[in-house]
C-alpha cells in the first residue's frame, strides 16, 4: 500500500493543494495533526482533506481551537491565531477537529508488518510533547506496540530509528528513501503548512508498507497567496513572515 502522510498543513490551503496535486495517486492519505492554527484557511483546509480522504490525528492547535487545551503555553502569535480560528470556524469544521483522535493505532491488515501507530508529538504524550532527540524517542519506545509510529509537531522532517539499545537520529532531505528494515521508528514527515527546517517549500513522506520504505519530498507552492491571505485576515505578520524562510 503507497500511503501519503502529510502534517502540520495549518490552515495553509495554497500549500495543501500543491502536495495533493504533487501526491497523484495512493492508496491512503494519514495526517498528523495541527490541520488549523497559523494560517488562514481552516474552513477550506479541512473540507479538502474530507474531499480526499484523509484519516488521522489532532495536534495541539486542533484541541486548542476547539477549547480541549489551554493557550496559556503557547506564544503570543500562535494564541492570536487560535482565537482567530475558533472565532471563524463553521460547525462542521469544529465537528471534526472534535472527532480527531489523539492517538490512531491502524490495525494488522493495514501493512504487511503489523500495527502502525499515527500521533501528532509523542506516544506518551500525543499532543505536546517534541520528538526532537534520541534521548525522547528512546523514552517513548515503551509507549507504543507497534513498529512504527508516524509523529509530527516538529515541523521538520527527521527519522529517529532503534538500533540496539539505542536511537539514532537521521535527518532527512528532499528525495531521500529509506529502506527501514525491522527497526522500530518515528518517522516525522516535515510540515505541509509552516515548514521550519530552512526550507520554505511544503514537506511531505511517501510511506510504501511492502517495501518496507519512506521517501520524503519537497514542493514550491505559492507563498506569497497565502502571506496575502493571512495579512488581509487580520492574521500576525510574524507568522505570514517566517512562511518565506521556512523557520
Ligand atoms: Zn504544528
């Protein structure tokens, strides 16, 4: 099964459809959360990804928007930006950031190795917690059965794979495929909407469950429709800003 596994898109509508169009045809698409929160197309965002099928999870700005998260730990931007959202949001777009589950756990039959586990930070800790080093990820190993788990919230692209007892990190670049072998690992796909690795174009991963392989990918979308976007909503500058330099 070819899986396409897309996350963080934000609200980012322009960036959304430039990866579907560059995905073509799979079997499934996964998203990991953060869907809204940043930018400023959540009601156009989430309509698409029913249109298309998605399945996936919540990330912390979904459950923020929908009043199941405090914003007192988020910054000043991220804060405007949610309250931005909920106030504009229709129903059907809060009904399903609602329905999205913290933690998804897609079954035997879906790959030919067993169960994968879909979160937007951590297993331990689904909505809030930085997958960002070995150590973290070797903490969470115990936090989840199965071989592979596909996380987000990072918004940079990163493999963090068992070896032995330990982890290591392998930071990944636009066209690069991994054979994963019978490693357990954390695949991050890099961010769709608001990508901070230095790379402003839109990160996504190609997940091939009987080969065993990922390969992640980069497409140029049009920034500057969507920084227009956010400035003529009334969004924070910092945040249409940073979209040009991928930070
Ligand atoms: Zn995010």
């Amino acid at each position: 099964m070819k899986v396409a596994v897309i996350s963080d898109i934000h609200s980012n509508l322009v960036a959304l459809e430039a990866v579907l169009a560059a995905i073509g045809s799979v079997d499934a698409i996964w998203q990991l959360g953060d869907v809204v929160g940043y930018g400023p197309e959540p009601d156009a965002v989430v309509a698409r990804l029913k249109e298309a099928g998605a399945i996936g999870v919540r990330g912390n700005h979904d459950a923020a928007v929908v009043g199941d998260l405090p914003t007192d730990s988020f910054n000043d931007d991220a804060r405007a930006a949610v309250e931005w959202t909920r106030k504009r949001i229709r129903f059907e777009t809060e009904a399903y950031l609602r329905a999205l589950p913290e933690k998804l756990v897609l079954p035997d039959s879906t790959t030919a190795r067993g169960e994968l586990t879909l979160v937007h930070g951590s297993p331990r800790n689904p909505i809030w917690e930085y997958l960002t080093s070995t150590w973290a990820a070797r903490e969470n190993l115990g936090a989840f059965d199965s071989r592979w788990c596909l996380n987000g919230h990072t918004h940079v692209p990163l493999v963090l794979a068992q070896v032995g007892q330990s982890v290591k990190g392998l930071a990944v670049d636009a066209a690069i495929r991994i054979e994963l072998g019978d490693s357990r690992a954390f695949l991050n796909p890099g961010s769709v909407g608001q990508p901070r690795d230095g790379d402003p174009s839109a990160s996504y991963m190609l997940f091939d469950t009987d080969a065993y392989a990922a390969s992640w990918q980069r497409v140029e979308y049009r920034i500057e429709d969507t920084q227009a976007r956010m400035l003529e909503l009334g969004l924070p500058p910092g945040l249409a800003r940073r979209l040009t330099f991928g930070l």
